[in-house]
C-alpha cells in the first residue's frame, strides 16, 4: 500500500518527514523505478502518464498536487480509482490575496493612474466609494468564498454565482443560468475563480462582457480556458471592459505576438496567483489519506460527472 509522489525535489523534502512521522504504515516514494506498480495505491502528481490505469492497476487514490484537475479530470483511471485535487491553506491564501489585490487595484483605478503617470500628468480622479461598487464572484469553492470574506471589511456589495445554491452571509448568492445574468447586472468588477469544465469553458466571452455596465474591471484568476481572449480584447479596446487582471491563459506561455502582452488596460501575471505550499500540502494530504484509511470521503473528492 504504497504513496508515490511524482513531483519536484522540494516537494517531495517536505512530504517525507510528514508521512514518517504521522502516516508511517502508508510507505512513502518519490522514485516510481524503486516500486512495484502493484502496489502503488496512492499516486500524487500534477501530468500523469497517459496509460495510468494499466501502469497502476491496483490505485485507490488519484490526487493532484494543485487545486486544478481539469488535466486529469477525463484521464482513463483504473475503475475503483478516486479524483482527489488538493485543499490546503497556502494555495486558498495566495489566491485569495491575489484577489484582493487586484480588486483593490481596479476599485482605485490604478490602471489609469499608472498611464497618467507615463504621461507626466499629476491629476486626481473622482473618486467611488466601496459601497458604491458591486463585486461578484463567479464560482463559490473555497477559494471564492475565501475571496468574499476578505472583501467584506471594506464595504463593498458583495455577490456571487455558482452551479448549485449557496448560502454565504452577507453575499448576494446566485446560481444557475438566469442566476449568472442577475449577478452580472450592475457587476462593476468579476472575479472568476470557477473549475474549468465544458460549460464554462470560453464563459469569459463577448456575450457576458455586455451584460457588464460599461467600463467594469475582471480578475481572472480561475483557468486559462475560461476566457475568449480576444472577446476581451475587443471588449477593452471599445470601452465596455476598462481593465483587467489576468493571471491564466490558454496557451501558458502567450506566444509574443498576443495582444495581451502590451494591452495598456491589462496586467498580465504568469499564473502566479496561487500556488501549493509544500508543508501545508504535505499535512492535508495525509489527513485526506487517514480519512480515505479510517472511510471518510477525502477532502477535495472530484465528482468526475461534473468535472471538479
């Protein structure tokens, strides 16, 4: 019953001593020449070979070493296998801060403020006030609502939208198709952190960019596929989006030739919102596998059918 991690050096220094010294029984290996595909029963990793089922017939947990799994989200598994993406505090933490940030920085324009500087012109804006501004979220996960909560204390109005009802207090909740246009009405920034699945891929398009009022900011911080990027490049240049920070794309890396390089009402970041802290991860994962042990669903279980 054997824990293979494929995945970097530092990984794999902070995973070992956490499974010594809390899941002993469960061995620990990062080298997969050094094991037997038999018992391999737990695998972690981020790319995983394309003949999974047939290399690790007898695997029980397939987890991913980030809280994305749209990369193997329709892999062939061997058939009592279970989809597993990660949950811990350090990635939820990073993106939520990004989100913040970002929000911030469009709620005081900072984009404007950054061409008048190259201009040389020392100018004031008028200003809006937080609650004068609605900020929605699309996908209510735990980044989502981590990204909600942050925002409360300075006052903004504050919605979001998921497939399926949610409950947040003080949010606005919407869901569905009908519930997406209510949301998006009078949305002066969209953040969206939703999972990548066929329905929402290219939803960051044309059609939702109209149904913003005009000059409203996105934070982009879910997956590449979910936005039409040159949707959005349109909807900058014509003035029904006024800027953007965008940390995904579809490809990584943008050719040098995309726009999206030298948009003056773009910041551009290298995926770099989030990212999986290896000591954090390290403890999730065991948990989430003594859950698995004791028969108690793991944290981050994918529903395959739904695609997150």
């Amino acid at each position: 019953m054997t824990f293979l991690l494929q995945s970097t050096e530092e990984r794999a220094r902070a995973f070992a001593p956490v499974f010594a010294r809390d899941l002993p029984e469960v061995p620990f290996v990062t080298d997969a020449s050094a094991v037997d595909p038999a018992e391999v029963r737990f695998l972690m990793g981020w790319v995983f070979p394309e003949d999974l089922a047939t290399r690790y017939p007898n695997l029980e947990l397939v987890l991913s070493t980030g809280a994305g799994i749209d990369q193997v989200v329709n892999a062939p598994l061997p058939p009592n296998a279970k989809l597993v993406r990660m949950v811990e505090s350090g990635v939820t933490t990073l993106v939520r801060d990004y989100c913040v940030m970002s929000t911030l920085a469009l709620h005081r324009e900072l984009i404007d403020y950054q061409a008048q500087q190259r201009e040389k012109l020392w100018q004031a804006r008028s200003f809006t006030w937080p609650d004068q501004r609605k900020i929605s979220v699309m996908g209510l996960g735990e980044m989502g609502r981590a990204t909600l909560e942050a925002l409360r204390p300075f006052g903004f109005t504050l919605a979001g939208w998921s497939r399926s009802p949610r409950e947040i207090e003080g949010v606005t909740c919407h869901h569905g198709a009908a519930g997406l246009d209510a949301m998006l009405e009078g949305t002066d920034i969209l953040i969206c952190l939703l999972p990548l699945t066929e329905e929402t891929r290219h939803i960051l398009n044309a059609d939702l960019f109209a149904k913003l009022p005009r000059g409203a900011g996105l934070v982009q911080a879910g997956r590449g596929g979910h936005l039409n990027q040159p949707d959005l490049i349109a909807a900058l240049d014509s003035g029904q989006m006024g800027g953007a920070f965008i940390d995904v794309a579809d490809p990584e890396p943008l050719p040098e030739t995309d726009p999206m390089w030298s948009h003056p009402r773009i910041v551009l970041t290298p995926h770099i919102a989030g990212n999986t802290r290896a000591d954090t991860a390290a403890e999730a994962t065991v948990q989430n596998i003594r859950r698995y042990l004791t028969g108690e669903p793991p944290l981050g279980l994918v529903d395959r059918s739904l695609g997150y």
